[in-house]
C-alpha cells in the first residue's frame, strides 16, 4: 500500500541520524554531504540501511545513485518516491 511520506516528514529524521556523523555541524537540506568531509564513502551503506529501515522501504540497485544520498533534501526526495509508489506484487 503506498504511503504519503513527504519530504518535509522525511527530512527531520535524515537530519537526526546525520547528526551523529556530523557532530555540531548543522547541515544545510541542500549541503552536499559527502563534500563536508564528515563522512567517507563507505558511510553511504550505513545511510542506505538508515533509509530502509526508517522508512520501511527497499533501495533498489536502480536507486544506489550518489544523488539520490547527497543531501537531505535528496535522500528525502527518493524517500517520497519510493513510499508513493505503488507495491509490485
């Protein structure tokens, strides 16, 4: 059943689990996340498995594109999309 998760309902919750990655640095919706130099690449898999499990949905191959993950307002943009989309059975 597809949900109605909006960006602006995603994005506090992507803010607070980056929050832990980023000390007192506050980042921006649209501050690239990767050119903060907080994180490396590797920390991509722990925020695709934040993203899935948050958020009870599934990342496909398909979705594992860097500007789906490069800022929040990105990450909750995919988060939308894939919550309206309808459930292939």
């Amino acid at each position: 059943m597809p949900d109605d998760t909006t960006t602006e309902e995603a994005e506090p919750k992507i803010r607070a689990f980056l929050a832990r990655f980023f000390g007192d640095h506050r980042i921006a919706d649209d501050e690239d996340i990767f050119a903060t130099g907080f994180v490396n690449s590797l920390f991509i898999m722990q925020l695709v498995l934040f993203v899935e499990g948050e958020f009870a949905l599934t990342v496909e191959d398909e979705d594992l594109e860097i500007e789906n993950f490069s800022t929040v307002a990105a990450v909750a943009a995919l988060v939308a999309r894939k919550r309206s989309a309808p459930v292939s059975s």
